[in-house]
C-alpha cells in the first residue's frame, strides 16, 4: 500500500468507527449523512480524531455540505502537506 493509501484507510477508519459502521461498509465517495444516516456530532467527532492523530485543524467548511470519506481525507491532507 502506498502512504495515500494508508492515509485514506485510516481515516476512512476513524470515520466508520466514529458512525457506527465497519470500514468496509464505507465507500469514499458516497454522502455520509444521507447513506449511511450518519448526524453532524459523529462526523465532528471523527474529524476531532482525526485532528488530533494528525495535528491538523479542519474547518468543518472544507468537508463540504454533504460529506464524504474522500472530503474529509481531502482536507486533512491540504492541513497536513501531504502530496495528493
């Protein structure tokens, strides 16, 4: 697996477990509010983790209206300097 690859399972991960669903029930591009009923609160607590493991700071304005795993990837990686 490569470093981006890495990257984006561990937060796809921290974002599952932060819902209440297993990694791989989750794909990257679908709208984690309306596909898997996931609230507000699930998604800022899985980027609060994911600031925390990174030391990132989100604005929750970056993850975009409809959220998405690659959203949220997106923009820890912008925050972190990680090469796309």
């Amino acid at each position: 697996m490569s470093a981006r690859e890495d990257r984006l399972s561990d937060v796809r991960m921290i974002v599952a477990h932060a819902i209440g669903l297993t990694h791989a029930d989750m794909a990257d591009e679908v709208d984690l509010l309306t596909t898997f009923a996931a609230d507000w609160r699930g998604i800022g607590a899985a980027i609060s983790r994911i600031e925390k493991k990174y030391r990132v700071n989100i604005p929750m304005d970056e993850v975009g209206e409809s959220p998405t795993i690659l959203s949220i990837y997106r923009a820890t990686a912008h925050h972190a300097n990680w090469p796309e």
